[in-house]
C-alpha cells in the first residue's frame, strides 16, 4: 500500500508514471494488431483501374496529345488492351473471388468532338459493365480519371470555368445510359493529385506550374463533382456517389524541430481535409498561408458525398528548408521500408486517412490500394498489414465498406510508364499473357474467408 506523503510513496508514484509513460510510449509506436477481425458478409472486395492505364489506344485525350509531342516518358499504347479484354480479365478477378471491379469511363471516347457523343463507345461500356455484372462484380464507375479530350484541353481544360459545364454535359449523356448498371459513382479521381501535377509540378498535361491557375483548377473540380452528383441523383436517386480522395501522412522530419511540425501541419490540413471541408460545408476555401487563398461559396457542393472513396499509398516526411525553391523537403526516413517506386509502407497511415475521412461522417471505401513490388516480396504482407490496420479503424468506429487493391493488373503509369509493376496479376507486355501472382492468392482467402488468418 503507497502511504502518501512518505518518501518511499513519492519514489513509487514516479517508477509507476516511467513506466506507464514508458508503455504509452511503446504502444504509440506499434500500432495494435487485430488480426483476428472479421469484415462483414457484404464486404466490396476487388481491384481497381482506369481507362487510360488499362484499355490501350486512347487516342483523343490530352495524355496522346503529350505522348505525340514526346513529352511522355513511354507511351501507353495498347497498355493492358483492357478494352478488348474486359471479359477475360472478369473472369480472372471471379475466379480470385472478387466481388467488386472499378473502372472509368473515357471522356474523350465517349465526346471525341466537343458536343459530339458517340453512341458506339457508350455502346461498349454497357457491355463492359454487364459483362462485370455477369462475372458477379460489383461495379465502381469513375467518370474522370485524370485525362481529358484533346477539345477540352485545348480551351485550357480545368484553368477554364467553362469546364464544369463541359464535364456536366458529358455526365448527363452517360448517366442515364449506364446508372442501371452502376452499383456505385465516382466523380473525379484525386483532384488534388491532379492540380498537383499539372498545374504545380507540371509534370502532366497541361505542364504548368502557376499556382493561381491550381487553386481555380481545384475549385472547378469541386464545382464539377457537385454537378455530376446532382446530375446522378436527378436520374437515379438512390444512386451512391463519391469521388476518390488521395490521403496521405505528412509528418515534421526532425521530431525536434517545430517548423518541420508545423508546415507538415499545414500541408496535411490543404491535402487531406480542405476538399472534405469544402463539400460538407458548401464553402470552397481553399488556403495555405502565402501560397493559395480561394474563398468562394457553392453551396450546391454542400453535402454532395454518399460515401468517400479513399486511395491511400504512403507516408511524407516533411522539412523545412528555406534553399528549396518551395521552402520544404518531402523525404522517407533513412531505413524505413519502401516500394519498388521508393515510397514509403507504412501501414497505420489507412488507419489515420480512414478516421479523418470517417469522421466527416460518411461512409468510407479504399478506392486503392497497393504498391509497385515486381518480384511480389512484399505485396502480401503490405495487404495484411493495411487490413489489420483497416479493421482497427473499423473496430474504433469507422463505417468501412470495401477494399479495392490498386490495381487488377500490372499497368501504365502516368509518369513512369511501364516500369512499375501494381498489378495482383502480372502482365508480360511482349504477349500480354496474365500471370496471377501469389500475393494475389493471398488476398483471395483473405476475401473468402472473411478475415486476416491467411496472414498468420
Ligand atoms: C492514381 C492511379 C495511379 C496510382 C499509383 C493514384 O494516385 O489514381 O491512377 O496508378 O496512384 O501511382
């Protein structure tokens, strides 16, 4: 019994408070395990893509357009041939038990020619879906996924107000044609990693680096999403829409210094929540002290979300420095595991990005998911690791309802064309044979069983 006031009670309170620091400590370091969660029976399981990195021969948006002018690192030509093999590659996702597929519709497909439709490619989207259907796939449908017809850019594409109306009208002649056949929407694919890289980096079309021209991008995006939602809803109203949000962790590089904290703390305020901020309110702000301030109020935005897709990667170390032309460093801590692209795993980050987005108070679905790992060393157990954290998120309240791997198959990336290998099933782009890779075999007990016990 602790006599309190005596020496010997002092000398034990302080070894109790070490030691329960000292198991705070550890336990904020190592993020619990559950590994014997149970997903729910209705569980969306599957994989993602998108048009312009699976289907091949995209030839009427503005990506062609850069790889015409040899602005584009490798081209992605036929890429997966997608288009012709949508039904084989649902039969392969089936067959690995998945219940759910996402992919996008392309703009410039379906609207070669500013206000001219084509009703043979609407045509084989129905079929893509239906065969989907068929192949007992719930489908995600995405109606922007970074590209956009040649037309469109031309007239200086998401800079241009004129945008939001282009987009709608696209919108209004695909949705009613499609909705019956699309479980779910997304509007827009990660706006903020689209400004990101083509109207800050410019490093995607249209190549520029015009931060005035990013923030009016960003808020027609928003503006846009909005439209499409409403456009959705008028035809199908209880349609579930969403667009995909790209979440990260930004943490302060040197634990010591406050600067690094701080900019990471206002990185992370711009990137994950000013967009979710701006659809729950109806008020598009969108500021970083200096750099952006855009205050504009939209309130046919408000509360346009019926869930919020996630795509989460990875984790940026930020650092402040003032001989950087932007004043800060993204860096991987020294020894920290990587992919194949050199970007961090870190796991608890789903846990962090999904309690952010749930506490909006929308349902949340991973909309991707995944790593470059070629040799697939470390596909399975970067997997087991995102659920384990995924159902902890779930276990302290968040409305998780599906998990979709990024991506089906190996496949073209925007900037580093076909080095990166994504994919569950590998692709031979001699011959465009498909190789299921054994993580992929991991990730289908995991979906027939429910749980995580085939990471044991
Ligand atoms: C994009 C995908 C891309 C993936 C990996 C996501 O930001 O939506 O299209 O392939 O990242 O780079």
């Amino acid at each position: 019994m602790i006599a309190l006031g005596s020496g010997g009670a002092v000398k034990r309170a302080f070894q109790i408070c070490v030691f329960a620091l000292a198991i705070s400590l550890f336990a904020g370091a190592a993020p619990r395990r559950q590994k014997l969660i149970t997903f729910p029976a209705d569980f969306k399981w599957g994989a993602a893509s998108s048009a312009q990195q699976f289907e091949g021969n995209n030839n009427a948006n503005d990506y062609h357009q850069w790889e015409v002018k040899g602005l584009i690192q490798q081209p992605a030509g036929i890429a997966d041939d997608f288009y012709h093999r949508y039904d084989s590659d649902f039969a392969l996702a089936q067959s690995l038990s998945h219940n759910a597929f996402r992919l996008s519709i392309e703009w410039s497909r379906i609207e070669p020619v500013q206000g001219q439709f084509s009703a043979v490619e609407l045509e084989h989207y129905r079929k893509v879906l239906e065969s989907a259907r068929a192949h007992g796939l719930q489908t995600f449908v995405t109606l922007h996924h970074f590209t956009n017809p040649v037309w469109a850019a031309n007239q200086g594409g998401w800079s241009n107000a004129s945008m939001v109306q282009w987009f709608a009208e696209y919108v209004a002649y695909v949705v009613p044609k499609l909705g019956d056949l699309a479980d779910y929407w997304l509007t827009i694919n990660e706006p903020n990693v689209n400004v990101l890289t083509s109207y800050v980096a410019g490093v995607t079309p249209p190549g520029k680096q015009d931060i005035n021209l990013a923030a009016t991008a960003l808020a027609n995006f928003l503006k846009a999403h909005a439209a499409a939602y409403h456009i959705i809803h008028k035809s199908f109203p209880r349609a579930r829409v969403g667009f995909a949000h790209h979440m990260r962790v930004f943490e302060g590089y040197a634990w010591w210094n406050p600067l690094d904290a701080l900019l990471a703390d206002f990185i992370d305020k711009f990137w994950n929540h000013q967009l979710l901020d701006a659809i729950k309110s109806g008020r598009i702000h969108l500021y970083i002290p200096f750099v952006i301030s855009h205050d504009e109020n939209w309130p046919e935005l408000k509360d346009t979300l019926d869930f919020i897709g996630v795509n989460y990667y990875t984790r940026d170390q930020i650092q402040f420095d003032l001989n950087s032309p932007e004043k800060f460093n993204i860096l991987v801590k020294a020894g920290a595991p990587v992919s194949d692209m050199g970007w961090e795993i870190y796991p608890h980050g789903i846990y962090l990005s999904v309690m952010t987005a749930a506490s909006y108070g929308w349902p949340v679905i991973i909309t991707e998911n995944g790593l470059a790992d070629a040799a697939d060393k470390q596909r399975a157990k970067f997997m087991c690791d995102h659920l384990t954290e995924l159902g902890n998120a779930m276990e302290d309240g968040a409305d998780v309802r599906g998990y979709l791997a990024w991506a089906l198959l190996d496949n073209w990336e925007w900037i580093n064309g076909f080095g990166p290998r994504f994919g569950l099933v590998e692709v031979d782009y001699a011959t465009l044979n498909r190789y299921v890779r054994p993580s992929a075999q991991v990730y289908t007990q995991i979906i027939q069983s429910g749980s995580l016990a085939a990471c044991e």
